[in-house]
C-alpha cells in the first residue's frame, strides 16, 4: 500500500488570506523575480552537494522555503519551458516534441500567465544585463516571441521589455535565465577564470559513473558553473538592494530540466526531473522552512499568479502552493521527441516510489543522439571503458541495448535508481497503483489537437561535418573532452555559405 503525504505550507497561505481580506495586498503588491538556471539538478551545497560552495542560493534557502521535491514536467528545456509558461502540462497544449510547434499558436483559451500579470498591472521583464548572455532565453513550443503585445491571434509578444528592473513604484515580473549551467564553450572559461576551481579529487559522483579522471574534471567543471551563476544571484539581490527593491520581492529560484550529464537531462530519471525550488521573500516569509511535498514546476506558474493577486484561469494544470488544499500526491513527467531522437516515456513520482513507463523500449538510453556526442564527456568515457571491460554493471547501465519496459524504484533506499523493482513481486501492488496513475495521468492530458511541426536538427549535420573534415578533433571528442558545439557550428555555416548552400533551418 502507498502513502502518500499531504500538506502545504499554511503559514504563506495565511499571510496570503490576510492581505486579501485587509484590502492591504493592493498597495503592498510584491515584484516577482523567477530566476531559471539552465540544466541543475539539485546540486546546490544547501541541497547537500558536496564540494560546491553556493552562499547566495545557500542564504536565499535559509530565510524562504527549501522545496525538496519539485520536478518539472519534461527533462528537455523546451517542453518544459512551455508548460510553466502556460502552467499547463506540455501534453495538454502538444508542446511535448523538442524545438517543435513554433509556427502553431496555443488554443485560444490557453495564455502565457505573463499575459495575466500585464492585466493586473505588471511590467513584465525578460533578462537582465548582469548575467552571462542577458538572460533572455524563452525557447517554447507555441508561436511565440519575446516582446511584445499578446492576443494569441496577431500578436504574441510573452514580455514588455528586456533587462531593466523599473523603479517607478509599480509591480513587476522579471524572468532572468541563468545560462552558465547550460553546456557551452564557456565551461572551460569560467573554470579558468575560477579563483578557486573546485577540484575533481574533491567531488563525489554517483555510483553509475565510473571513477575515471576525465568523468571526475566534467562533474568539477558543472561545479564551477554551479558557483558562477551562485554569484550572479548575488550580483542580481545587491542590485535589488541598492534600488530599495528586495524586501518586496519574491525571488523564486529554480532549473528549467536536470543536469546535461548520465540520467540527467533528456532522462526520466531523478537526475533529470528534480530540481532545487527556493522562494525568498523578506517581507513576506516571516519563518524559514523546508518543504517535502511533491511540487511540479506548473504549480511554481500558478504561484505567482497568486502572489499578484490574480485568480489562476479554470484550465491551468498548476496549484499554487499557497492554495490550501492544493498539495499534490505525485508528479507526472514526460519524454517525447528530442531533437532527431524519436522516444516516447511516462513517468510517476511520490515522496517514496519513482515508475517510469518506457514506450519504446527498443531505443536505447544511450541513442548516440548528436547532443550527447558534443555534450557528455562522461558517455564517451563509459563507452571505452566498456570496450576495455573496466565497467560493472552498475556503471555500463546507461549502456544497455534496450530500455526496460517497466521501472519502479524506491527513492527513499535506493536514491540513485539502481535496482529496478518492476519485477519484484513484494512491490506488485506498488507497480499496479503506479500504473493505473501513469495511465488515468495519459487519458487526462490529452491536447484538443494532434500537430508535430518539427524543427530540423542541424546539430546531426555538425556532428558528420566534424567527424569527416575535422578527424583530429573529433578523436578527442570520443576521448571525452568537449571540443565546442558553438565553435563547429559556426565553422559548419561557414563552410555551408563558402560552398554555396542554403542554411537548412532557413531553407
């Protein structure tokens, strides 16, 4: 039998109660900043990673709510994207294929909630000029663009202006991407650049990755891309200070998907799915807590709809946490299309089981998919060391020739999912109830239209074009190191544009 836990955090909801009541809330409408790190699980030291020092995120936990168990809705940044900007489930409004839809606008009775902020008198923001790239990725899979004016018919802007935090006196909403995370050229930068440059002796890996040299500096180099957005953080609350902004602002820290390394992003598993949710407000959160309810990352949209008083629309999938009676007793997680990799997988989590339903299980977790062969050191590391017979079975697991059917896994005494328990007769009636949520969670989701407009992967043409004309580097790729996706693709349209032909994305 299952139990599974309920509650919320009362004391926001309370406050909440209060100013509605008191008429206050109108005067006191809080700024809401929505911090989004690229590709993190929950590595922050808060969250017990060890090695890594995150003081700012560290302090932000310390004085708000600590949520450990929140989960996005897809391991893949554009599915995922899409469903907190609407607060639906991607699967509710077909956004479950990476990089697809972009020509498709959302059905009518679907808005982004920053078209609801504006409504209520929010100035809504997207970037900021102190972070790495200005911070401005939207990345949704709906007709959409940054700026702009939105009606979902002519016009589809999700935001009113870039990067500047006003200080008129009216609310507003910022939404700041915190990039560094993201695999990129720069890793090796920021690590260089690092006074203290964690060091890989020092990190502990999970036990499905192999203790290899190379593996070790991949896992230190996150680390330091951990601490170098720590400091932006801190960058963006001084900034806050310094214009008498902070105490009236929520500051709502997350990851869009997991960590770009083995089960992580792309993956249904822990790796991929949880992420660190922090949420600090100075004025507002009067007592510090830690929250281990199940929270999804569509509930963190619908939250902020309920920070700037506004009522969240009847088809929103997202329960605010500061609804009482809202709290969940599981997360439903999705895995569709990835870029030219096609898959389709289900899964459900609780406080205490994990069940992922792999509907393809004859493509591998290891599909030799482009991104993974620019992005994973730690893949290429596992495939030699198979070939040289240095890996159990626990290490070479990502490496299996098919996915199971069936997993289920008990999170509580087995936190790094290495003993599948779909089998295991003891756990049948655990399997049959997670089955029968996977299944009643497919049939509720449905989307009221059935379109794939997909986006053509050139990342596969990059990957032939350095495999072929540039042998030398390539070779060190298989070896494990990250030869630079951003600095091949350039290189690959500028031999497309010297040959004379077309960019196939603008074909």
């Amino acid at each position: 039998m299952i139990t599974f836990k309920k509650g919320r955090t009362i004391w926001l909801w309370a406050i909440m109660i209060l100013f509605f009541s008191t008429g206050a809330f109108a005067q006191t409408k809080p700024n809401i900043i929505w911090l989004m790190a690229e590709d993190i699980s929950n590595d922050l030291a808060c969250y017990g990673m060890k090695a890594v020092k995150t003081p700012n995120l560290d302090a932000l936990a310390a004085t708000g709510i600590k949520y450990t168990n929140c989960f996005v809705t897809n391991p893949i940044c554009s599915p995922s994207r899409s469903a907190m900007m609407t607060g639906m489930h991607q699967l509710q409004i077909n956004a479950q294929h990476h990089r697809s839809n972009r020509d498709v606008p959302l059905p009518i009775n679907i808005k982004p909630f920053t078209y609801y902020l504006r409504q209520a008198g929010y100035t809504c923001i997207l970037g900021n000029e102190l972070v790495k790239g200005k911070g401005r990725k939207t990345d949704c899979n709906f007709k959409h663009q940054a700026i702009g004016p939105y009606d979902g018919v002519s016009k589809f802007g999700l935001f009113d202006q870039l990067d500047v935090l006003p200080t008129d006196g009216k609310p507003f909403f910022a939404q700041i991407q915190l990039v560094a995370t993201h695999r990129g050229d720069w890793w090796d930068e920021v690590r260089q650049q690092s006074k203290h440059p964690l060091d890989p002796a020092k990190v502990e890996l999970p036990p499905y990755l192999p203790n290899d040299s190379i593996v070790r500096l991949d896992w230190a180099k996150y680390l330091d891309q951990m601490e170098y957005i720590d400091n932006e953080v801190g960058l963006i609350i001084a900034d806050l200070k310094k214009k008498n902004l902070y105490d009236n602002t929520v500051i709502i820290f997350i990851g869009d998907n997991g960590r770009c390394n083995v089960f992580g992003k792309g993956y249904l598993h822990e790796p991929g799915l949880l992420v660190p949710f922090i949420m600090n407000w100075p004025k507002g959160i009067p007592t510090p807590s830690v929250n281990n309810d199940v929270v999804m990352t569509t509930d963190i949209t619908a939250t902020i709809l309920t920070l700037a008083g506004i009522k969240a629309p009847a088809n929103m999938d997202g329960r605010s946490v500061m609804t009482k009676g809202s709290g969940r007793t599981f997360a439903y997680g999705a895995r569709d299309t990835w870029d030219e990799i096609l898959d389709k997988s289900r899964s459900v989590y609780t406080t205490q089981y994990a069940y992922i339903n792999n509907q393809m299980p004859w493509v591998p977790w290891d599909a030799h998919q482009t991104y993974i062969e620019f992005y994973r050191p730690a893949v290429h590391r596992l495939r030699a060391l198979k070939y040289e017979g240095k890996l159990d079975s626990i290490t070479a697991s990502f490496l299996q020739p098919i996915k199971p059917v069936e997993e289920l896994y008990d999170r509580k005494n087995d936190p790094y999912q290495l003993h599948n328990l779909s089998a295991n007769p003891v756990y049948a009636s655990v399997l049959k109830k997670m089955r029968s949520i996977q299944l009643a969670e497919s049939k509720r989701l449905q989307a009221p239209i059935n379109i794939y407009h997909s986006t053509y992967a050139q990342s596969v043409d990059i990957y032939d074009f350095v495999k072929y004309r540039y042998p030398a580097q390539y070779a060190e790729m298989l070896a494990g190191k990250e030869i630079g996706f951003q600095k091949f693709s350039k290189l690959y349209e500028e031999w497309m544009i010297a040959n004379g032909y077309t960019d196939p994305d603008t074909d």
